[in-house]
C-alpha cells in the first residue's frame, strides 16, 4: 500500500523465481546463477542475510558493479549469538550424554562426575568482533566468562570484552583461552587463518 507504483511478486520456488526475475529489477531474499541469468533487467538485489560469499561465488558478475548486491546486516545476530551459548553449554554440560540417559531411562550421576565444565571464570576468545560478536560477549559476561578478541579493525573493546588485540596478537589469544569462537567473514583475508599449526596452540580441552 506504501508503495503503490511499485510491482511486489512473491516467488518460493526457482522455476517462480526465474519467471518472475525476466522483468525485475529488484529482487530481496535469495538468488541462485538461473534466477541471476534470467534477471536481464535487474538493478538491485537485496541479500536476506549477511554472509554473502556464496552469493558471489556463483555469480563473479556482482563483482563488476553493474548490479548493486546490499545485504542486511544484523539479521543473524540474536539468533546466531544464543546458539553459540548453546553450544558452550552444551557441551559444558554435557547435554548430549543427558538425552541419551534421558531416553534409556537411565540416572547415573557417576557418569558426569568432574565432567562438568563451569562457565564461570573461563576465558573466551572471539575471532572478529563484530555485530554477533558484540552480542556474544554481552551473553558470556552474564555468565561470569572473561572475554578477549582479535580484529582486523582497530577498536575500542565493547561491553563485555576485556580487551580487543590486533590480527598479530591471534596466536597468544588461542593460547589463553577456554572457548574459540570464530566470526571472521570469508574473505582473502581470513581464508587459512585458522590452520592446524594455530589450533594446536589451544591448550588442553579447550
């Protein structure tokens, strides 16, 4: 109603997407090469998410600039950020064993003995401190977690983070730390970051 000149057609599927992209010329969610090759007219195409490395992969051509690729910045970040706890507690907690005991009908406590990790008081190292990052540490601080992180980007460290080191400091951080938790985007610049020299240097049930 808004927007009143403007034709909206909603289209799930890629034989509807390719149907509907002939005249385009902007398109909002998601875009495979078919879609892409029949949107002869397309302007503008709007990325549902935020990691567009796929996206660019398969489609070299947004690299030239003749159609504008945005993407939406902060859609992942509560979402990604509460599965990263879960995952800590997870396995801190060993959930999984839980569920399997939980299914056999089974208590045996001796099982988990000195087998659950506190989150209080353990370090976590973030690797890229951006928007998920930022929402990452604010959870791990609730949980009594030190967190430090390594950027490309100089910075001041954000609620939740004790410090935030440069690229060159990588190494130490993944020395120190009981979580890793890796954000980095791929780019030229993160792809054989992490390596298994570097992961060697986490230390023991890290």
């Amino acid at each position: 109603a808004a927007f009143s000149e403007v034709d909206f057609c909603v289209a799930y599927t890629e034989r509807e997407q390719v149907r509907a992209a002939v005249g385009a010329e902007v398109q909002f969610g998601l875009i495979t090469r078919p879609v892409f090759l029949a949107a002869k007219k397309l302007k503008w195409f709007h990325f549902v998410g935020i990691g567009f490395d796929p996206i660019v992969r398969a489609m070299p051509e947004f690299k030239e600039g003749k159609v504008v690729m945005t993407n939406a910045r902060e859609t992942h970040v509560v979402p990604m950020a509460d599965h990263v706890m879960a995952a800590i507690l997870s396995h801190a907690h060993r959930l999984a064993e839980m569920l399997e005991d939980q299914k056999a009908r089974h208590w045996n406590t001796e099982r988990y003995l000195r087998r659950i990790i506190e989150l209080e008081g353990s370090t976590m190292g973030v690797l890229a401190m951006g928007d998920i990052g930022r929402a990452v540490a604010k959870r791990a601080q609730a949980f009594g977690v030190e967190v430090y992180a390594v950027d490309l980007l100089e910075m001041e460290s954000p609620p939740g983070v004790r410090e935030v080191w440069p690229i060159e400091r990588l190494d130490e951080m993944l020395g120190m730390v009981d979580w890793l938790v890796v954000l980095a985007p791929r780019t030229e610049a993160t792809v054989g970051m992490l390596d298994r020299r570097r992961l060697g240097l986490l230390k023991q049930g890290a």
